[in-house]
C-alpha cells in the first residue's frame, strides 16, 4: 500500500519565524523516481521547505509524508535514516578529512554495510577518484559541491533533497551532477531540486513546482511554466 503513495506528501506545511511566514500552507507531492524542481525568488521559503521535510526544523504545523510515513517533527537522525537525505547550499563538510573520509562519515551516519565498496562507486560516479586522498578543504568550491552530493549518496537514500547544487558550479562539474542525477534516477532514487539555472531546469526535471510567499502557487510541466509569462514575471522575477 505505501508504494501505491508518492515518496513524498506535504500538506498544509506552516513554519513561522516571528512575523516571518516562512512556510504559510506549502501541499506538494514528489512522484517515485520523479525528478521535481523547486524554484521561486530568494526568501520564498525553499530552503525552509528542506529543512521540514528532512527534520532540521520542527513545523508549526501540518502534515509530511514520506515513503508512506509520517514525519513531521520527527528528528533528523530518524528521518535520515528512514533514507530522506538532504543537501545545504552552503557544503556542510568534515574541511580536515579526506574526500574518502567524508564520504565513509556520511555512511557511519547510517548504513555502514558494504560503506567502503559504496565509497569507491561514489567517487566514480562523481569524477573525484584522482582527488580521493585530498583533504576537503582543498578543493574548488564545484567539486566540495560534488562531495556534499556524494555523501547524500552515500546515504543510500530513496529520496534526495539538493539545495542549489550547480550554483556557480564549472560546466563540467554541472555536468557530472546532471548525469549522476539521472543514473541515480534509473537505479529508483527521487529528487527534489532547489534550482535558479532554468537551462539546468529545463535539462533534468520532469516538472516543476513553482514557490511564492511560503505556497506553491503552480506546478507542471516546464514548457508550460515558462508559456505562462505571468507565472514567469511574478515568481522568476524575468
Ligand atoms: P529561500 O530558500 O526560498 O531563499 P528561505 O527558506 O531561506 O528562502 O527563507 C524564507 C524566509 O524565512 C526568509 O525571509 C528568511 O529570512 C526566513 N528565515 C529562514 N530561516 C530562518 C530562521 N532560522 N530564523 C528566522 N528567519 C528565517
Ligand atoms: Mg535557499
């Protein structure tokens, strides 16, 4: 019965900070391996919305679904490993361990089994093997950003949350993220993605959910959230 529900439901989400309506009544659903994009201007609640779903934030109120169980204001540890991970769009890294070492962290916090094994497959995906050994805070700010993916794959989780993740990224490296979405996509993981770059947008989501005031205001199709100027003018700000 739960795989008959999407991955992730929202309903009715409020998280106020003061007189901040950082989230004032979010509903949105990700599909099983959907690819959904999340977009909207700065300070629409996008990164509150993150922050919910995978239990850095308590809400005030309303109801979060994942894998067909309810996890609003569950911790962040459980949620985590129920398999919901998340990333921050500023990288939360260990700066004095390896590459590697962050990566087999990220699985400590969770499913240790096979980690070494997973850690080797995880630097192929994302192009870092000749960086293995390199401490993180060596590297350029594109390939932390690959490693603050990597350990949310490391994670083995089913549904990934990515905040901005090919903000101010190389090409190239946005191209290694692109692809290891969609590779990670055939293998049944779901995503939900916080991004500015339309060309990113249009690449890589199957549908986008639209953000304003801390709602969703629309969601569907790319093609046709763009066909709508008035959608393109009011929340994109073009
Ligand atoms: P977005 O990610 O869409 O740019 P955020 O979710 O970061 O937006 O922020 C939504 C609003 O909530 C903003 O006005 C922001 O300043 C405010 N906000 C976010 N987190 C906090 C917090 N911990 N305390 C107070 N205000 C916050
Ligand atoms: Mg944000």
């Amino acid at each position: 019965q739960a795989s008959a529900e999407p991955i992730l439901l929202v309903r009715g989400l409020y998280k106020h900070f003061g007189g901040i309506k950082a989230t004032n009544g979010v509903d949105l659903a990700v599909g099983r391996q959907e690819i959904a994009g999340l977009i909207g201007p700065n300070g629409c609640g996008k990164s509150t919305l993150f922050s919910l779903v995978s239990g850095t934030v308590a809400p005030d109120k309303g109801e979060i679904r994942f894998d067909g169980r309810a996890i609003a204001g569950m911790s962040a540890h459980r949620i985590a490993r129920l398999g919901l991970a998340r990333t921050f769009q500023i990288p939360a890294l260990f700066d004095n361990m390896s590459v590697t070492e962050n990566l087999l962290a990220a699985a400590a916090e969770g499913h240790w089994p096979g980690a070494q094994e997973r850690a080797a497959a995880t630097l192929a995906l994302l192009e870092l093997g000749h960086v293995a050994d390199n401490r993180a805070s060596d590297l350029s700010g594109g390939q932390q950003k690959l490693l603050e993916f990597g350990r949310a794959v490391m994670r083995q989780a089913s549904l990934i949350l990515l905040d901005e993740v090919t903000a101010g990224v190389h090409p190239n490296i946005r191209k290694i993220i692109l692809e290891a979405i969609a590779s990670l996509r055939e293998r049944g993981v779901s995503f939900l993605v916080i991004e500015h770059d339309m060309e990113m947008v249009r690449s890589v989501c199957d549908r986008i959910i639209v953000m304003d005031s801390g709602r969703v205001v629309t969601s569907g199709a790319f093609e046709d959230i763009v066909r709508n100027s008035e959608v393109m003018q009011t929340y994109l700000g073009r």
